[in-house]
C-alpha cells in the first residue's frame, strides 16, 4: 500500500482488517550508489500578514504546534509532528514504531511540489501512481512501470528547456518556479523552506 502516514493509525486499530499484517519502510533506491528520496509535504499553520489580531492568532498556533498537542496527534493519528524530539519519545514510538526510522527519511526527503516537474508537477505524479499501481495489481512489470514513468518525465523536461528554461530545473531553489508552493514568514518576502528548518532543529 502506498499511502500518507495517517493510514497506518488506521490499519493498527483494532478493529482493522488488516491489524499485524502492515508496516512502513523507507522506499527503495535506484542501485548501489542511488539515494532513498521520499517527498516531503509540509501543512503550516499560518497567520496572514495583514491580520489586526495577529497575536490572538498566535495562541492557536503555538498551542497547536506545542510538543504536548503533537505528541497526543502522533501518537492517536500517526501523523508526523515537526518537533524532532518526538521521534525518540518513548509513547510515541510504542504506538508508532516506524518513526524511529522518519529522522533519516526527512534528512534525504525532496519537497514536494518537486521543481523538477514545476507547472507539470501533476503529470508527472500521475504517471508514478498510476503506473506503481498497475505493478502491485499485476498489470505491468517494474521495467514497464519504470519506462512509462520515464517516458513521462522526459517530455515534462523537455517542455521546459523548450520553453525557455536553459538551465533546466538545476538552476531553480527549493519551493521556488511555477506551480511550486510557496511559503512566507510573516511580514516577509522570504520563502520558508521546510527541509531546512528540520535540520537545522534536529541537529
């Protein structure tokens, strides 16, 4: 099953179909010298700029991205919290045992939206779901999976230098480029980058 970190709460529940026969792993990489690389996908809780109360707003937040209120969402919801400590508390990992493996993931995690695929992000996530799928129900092999995808991505980039792009996707930054989220601090001009912000808390 490919899925986002909250089905597994949902598969250990007790009444789950599928109780003691899932588990997560990290997802594999491209030979010896490849790199494990999930996606990284960050919800923020924000305070717009031109807000008159902003700090009545900040009281939610703060209480909402405390230690103690992700723990308890962690732990009930196996969602993935921002606070790095988590990772090693010890209810947490007794409800949730593959967060032991998450700090390794987040520090070779890719944001997501990808700027590779840019405005045609969605195409190329298309093609990679659709085509994973048909290799787990038997409809394909991984070789035709892997081609397809490819084939995919290979117009998607082209498109790009085409249109002007001469460098490519290798000269834009993190969470920059059409179709790209983009997120701000407040009052500021400056984009957020969630890679970055975990590292440097969870060094």
């Amino acid at each position: 099953m490919r899925n986002w970190p909250y089905a597994y709460a949902l598969g250990a529940d007790t009444k789950s179909a599928v109780l003691g026969k899932i588990d997560v792993t990290i997802l594999p990489k491209g030979g010896d010298d490849g790199n494990d690389a999930a996606w990284l996908v960050s919800c923020q809780f924000m305070i717009s700029a031109y807000s008159k109360v902003a700090d009545a707003a900040a009281d939610p937040v703060r209480y909402l991205s405390s230690v103690e209120v992700q723990k308890r969402i962690a732990i009930h919801f196996s969602v993935l919290p921002t606070r790095p400590v988590l990772y090693s508390d010890p209810e947490v990992l007794a409800n949730n045992p593959f967060f032991k493996i998450m700090p390794n993931v987040f520090n070779s995690a890719v944001a997501r939206p990808s700027p590779v695929g840019a405005a045609d992000y969605n195409q190329l996530s298309t093609a990679f779901f659709q085509n994973v799928n048909s290799v787990l129900t038997g409809g394909e092999s991984a070789q035709e999976a892997v081609a397809q995808v490819g084939k995919v991505a290979k117009r998607i980039l082209r498109q790009d230098l085409v249109g002007g792009d001469t460098e490519g996707f290798r000269g834009r930054r993190l969470n920059e480029g059409p179709g790209a989220a983009r997120n701000y601090r407040r009052g500021s001009r400056t984009p957020l980058d969630p890679l970055a912000f975990w590292r440097r808390y969870s060094a």
